[in-house]
C-alpha cells in the first residue's frame, strides 16, 4: 500500500507478446487510469515523423532498445498530462534497470509511486507462436490470433472496423532477437521490483479471462459475495490496496459501488470462477473496450 496522497502507477512487465496490451486495455477500462505504452507511443511518434520517432526507427526495426533519455523523457511528458492525473498503466517501460531508477527518482519527484509490478510469465515457445500470427488494430491496438498470411475475420478490427495489419517488427528473426533483448535487459528490472517487495508474478499462459481475474485480485480486486448465491468481482474503488477485514469502498465489474459492511463474506478467484455473478464474467470475459455493456458505469 502506498501513502495517501500518491498518485500510483501499474507497471505491466512481460517478454513481447505475453499479453500486456491486450490486458492493459481491460485493466484501464476497469480502473478509468490511461494506458501508457511505450511502444505505442514511440509508433505514434514514428507515423508524426517527429525528430524522436525518427531517432527511434533504427533500434525499432531491428528490435533493439531505444536509448533510455529518449524513451523516459516521452514517457515522463505522457504521465505529466491531466488523463493520468489519478495515475497510470505504464506498459512496455521501465525496460533496463538503468530506466527502473531514474523512473523511479522521477516518479518521486512528481508525487508518485509504483504501487505493483505486474509480471506476465510466459514461456518462450509459445511467445513466438503467438507474435508470428498475431494481427494487430492500428487504432486501438487489439491483437487478433491468425496466421501470418492471412488476416482473422474479414481483416478488419471488430470494434474500430479498421484494417488489421502486422508489424514489421514482428517477423520471426526480429522477434526471436526482441525476446533475447528482453531477456538480457529486462529480467533486472523484475528483480528490481521483487526486491522492493512490489512484483506480483501472474502465470500468462492461460485463457485471456483467466488472466483477466488474476490480474484484477492482485491489484486489489477481491471476490465477495455469494448474494443470489453468486460471487462478485469487487474493484477498489479508491485504487488502493484493499485488505481482508479492512473497511473498504468497491465497485463490483457489473456496475454496483459497494461497501465492505454490505458483503461480508470473502471468497477466492476458484469461487468466483465456479459461481461468478454472470454480468461480472461477462465483465471479464469481454473484448478489449468492450466492458461499458456490462452495467451503468459509476464513476
Ligand atoms: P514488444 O514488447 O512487443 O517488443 P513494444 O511495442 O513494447 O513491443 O516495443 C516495440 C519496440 O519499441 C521495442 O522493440 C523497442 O525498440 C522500443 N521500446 C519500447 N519501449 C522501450 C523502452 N522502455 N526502452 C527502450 N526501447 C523501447
């Protein structure tokens, strides 16, 4: 838990195509903080062709790091506008444990904190699998499983209606060289974090809602409930730590605010999943965007 006050940033961590954007967008619907990720931002940079998109496009290409003064100072620009006033996902950054300090340092300065690191584990065969057929939405950043050669669907992104394409640095020699990349620079930035006592480690390698739910139970979402003999799925709604027995304030993934004295009993993410209220499991089974069906928003 981080002191009152500080505005709390989530870091998503994970080797390329563990998941992170896909769960990064749910995770933002959910909280209502703005999703940051690096690498969307410097292939926005890239498309302006501003003076740090092209300074990037080498390292971006060949699947390198982008220097870190270039990356933190874009980052750090993005995290000082208002939409992260109440904090942020920050996805694909800190990458080498050089940007984790002088993140952290800045961060600091700026009345804000990494409250959780998450981690998503996933192993490396099925990484490259899953990059090598992955088609991706230019506007909202959906990744669509297909093959390389064709397009999923009709090519098109079923929420924007925008044409699906691949990025050019998805190819299989540069992924492979991404992954190492990852492996070597990043890995310090996770022990960095563990030692912190602020990483939370989520095994990747299951159904997208499966990991949806760990996700929301390690950033402080627990499961309550058993009214109409079904478990909710409660998120704090203050975007805190919440702990057992502590009083809380939360808003259930179907709509409702509720308070701790309402729904006493606590149970687990195996009770939500036998039992889930179904407009919660809607709620986490949805398509990235997708959520606002789900009940009145609240906040
Ligand atoms: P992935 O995680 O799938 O490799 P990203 O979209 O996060 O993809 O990043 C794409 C590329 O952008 C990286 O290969 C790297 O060149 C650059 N990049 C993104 N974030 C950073 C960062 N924090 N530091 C240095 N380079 C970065």
């Amino acid at each position: 838990m981080i002191r009152d006050g500080i505005r709390p940033i989530i870091l998503l961590l994970g080797p390329p195509g563990a998941g992170k954007g896909t769960q990064a967008r749910f995770l933002r619907d959910t909280l209502g903080v703005p999703h940051l990720a690096s690498g969307d931002l410097l292939r926005d940079h890239r498309r302006l062709g501003t003076p740090l998109g092209l300074a990037a496009q080498e390292y971006m290409d060949r699947g390198d790091l982008v220097p870190d003064q270039l990356v933190i100072d874009m980052v750090m620009e993005r995290l000082g506008r208002p939409d992260a006033r109440r904090g942020a996902l920050l996805d694909g950054m800190p990458r080498t444990r050089a940007q984790a300090e002088i993140v952290d340092q800045m961060l600091a300065d700026r009345l804000s904190a990494v409250r959780t690191a998450l981690y998503l584990d996933v192993p490396t065969t099925v990484l490259v699998e899953r990059i090598a057929g992955r088609w991706l939405c230019p506007s909202c950043q959906a990744a669509y499983p297909g093959r390389s050669s064709d397009p999923p669907g009709n090519g098109t992104c079923v929420e924007c209606r925008d044409r699906l394409y691949q990025r050019p640095d998805d190819r299989p020699e540069v992924v492979q060289h991404r992954i190492e990349v990852y492996l070597s620079a990043t890995v310090p930035v996770i022990d960095h974090y563990a030692k912190l006592g602020l990483l939370v480690k989520i095994d990747g390698d299951r159904s997208v809602s499966t990991v949806r739910m760990a996700l929301v139970i390690s950033i402080g979402g627990v499961v309550r409930g058993r009214r109409r003999a079904r478990w909710h799925l409660f998120v704090s709604h203050d975007f805190r730590a919440v702990t057992a027995g502590s009083e809380w304030h939360g808003r259930t993934l179907c709509g409702h605010i509720v308070s701790s004295r309402m729904d006493p009993q606590l149970g687990t993410e195996d009770d939500f999943r036998s039992h889930p209220c179904h407009e919660c499991h809607v709620a986490i089974r949805a398509r990235p965007g997708g959520i606002s069906h789900t009940g009145p928003r609240t906040r």
